[in-house]
C-alpha cells in the first residue's frame, strides 16, 4: 500500500507534517502519489521549493493570491532569498484557500535537517482545522551523543529526554521525544500518525519495528497509524 493509503488521506485531508528525518521528502512522496487530485503543500513553519517534477511554484504574495487551483501538485509560500527556503503565507489567506484544494499538506516544523529535536513554545505550528497530524522520526541518531551537531535545540531536547549534554541517545529518548508532554505531538490535532523514516536495512528496520511495538504497548490509544519505511525506496509496513 502507498503512504498516502497507510495514512488514510483522502479528499478533504488537511495533513500537517511534524518531526525530523525527512519531512520535506516525504511530503514530495506524498504529495507526488495523489497528483490526480488538486494537492496544496506549503509550510505554517519554512519549507524548501519543490522545484523539481511537475509541482506549481508560487513564491510572491501575489502570485499566491493569483493562483488558481489545479489539477496536480502546487507548492505556494513566501520565498526567503536569504535562506532560500518558503515561509507561511498570512493565515486568513491561507486559511482561504484551503477550502478550494482537495488535500492540503503543511510543513509545520523545522529540524534543520537534524535527527532529532527539542520544541520551543511555539512549535510546531499545527492548525486546529488539521485532519492528521504526522510525526517522523529516525532512528540514525540512536546510539549517537546529544551535541549540536545532532540535535536541533539541545536545551529543549535534554530537558525532554533527560539525558546531559553529550549524553547517548537510547530509544527511550526517541520515545520521550515524541511523546512526553512539550514533545512532538503537544500541538496535534486530528488523527495522530507517527512514521520512522529511514529504514532502509536489517539493523534500522529492527530498531524501528522495537520502537513503535514498544510504543504500541504502552501508549496502545495515542496513535491511528504507526508505520516505519524508506521515502528512498517507498516501502511501508505497519506496526
């Protein structure tokens, strides 16, 4: 089955995608795989311009404004030229023209293309109007030390997870950092889907089923979905 069916995406979806491990890849893969429906992708946080394949990329104010849904995907934001990357539209604009798309897909965090994360405040920044809330996660940090080259706002990650500065990362970080109560998820809304990424050989494929077994048990009502795979290689499994 696709990731869009393990999700359960289907018209009138509003998807925002949280976490860190690939969430710009897999919104690609998402977004690609419903291309006979009009597919709106653009961030409540910052995302990098889908500037490949068939997707339709407004960068302008104006010419989000102007924009006229189609059939297919269409990247909308406001271009950074600094950091080159999108930035969120005014909320009564977006908000305006989600009613007019068939499935909508948020990027609503930022990692920094980082393995892990702590949250501020005001992160993630998920819609109330939001279907499914899609957490991704990897496991290539496990086994690896919390330092700034690893982790994107280690203060916030150390106080989630508990562990000092340097400390190892254990699955029970990863868990702490998806569900501990200033995690990942403290901003949901809609169905809670939580995905590891990534898995693309024997070793990461058990760490990951361990993971969210190990999730299933002790937080068996928490999740719709809990699902590990590759965008890489666009093979699923569910747990």
């Amino acid at each position: 089955m696709t990731i869009a069916g393990l999700l359960d995406i289907s018209p009138g979806s509003v998807i925002a995608v949280i976490g860190c491990g690939g969430k710009t890849s897999l919104i690609g893969l998402i977004s690609g795989g419903l291309s006979e429906k009009k597919v709106l992708v653009t961030p409540t946080a910052k995302i990098l311009p889908m500037r490949t394949g068939k997707a339709v990329l407004c960068e302008t104010l104006m010419q989000c404004i102007e924009h006229e849904p189609q059939t297919g995907v269409q990247c909308l934001g406001l271009l950074n030229e600094k950091s080159g990357k999108l930035e969120a539209l005014p909320e009564h604009i977006l908000f305006g023209m989600i009613p007019d798309y068939d499935i909508v897909i948020l990027e609503a965090d930022g990692s920094s293309g980082l393995p892990c994360k702590g949250w501020m405040e005001y992160e993630p920044v998920i819609p109330d109007c939001c279907t499914h809330t899609v957490g991704v996660v990897t496991m290539n940090a496990l086994g690896k030390s919390a330092t700034d080259e690893i982790v994107h706002r280690l203060p916030e990650f150390l106080a989630l997870t508990g562990l000092q500065p340097g400390g190892t990362i254990t699955m029970q970080a990863l868990e702490s950092m998806v569900l501990a109560p200033r995690g990942m998820f403290k901003k949901s809304a809609g169905k809670r889907c939580l995905v590891v990424n990534q898995v693309e050989d024997e070793t990461s494929a058990g760490n990951a089923r361990s993971y969210l077994q190990n999730i299933k048990e002790k937080y068996h009502d928490r999740f719709e979905r809990l699902i590990y795979g590759s965008v890489r290689l666009d093979v699923w499994r569910e747990v």
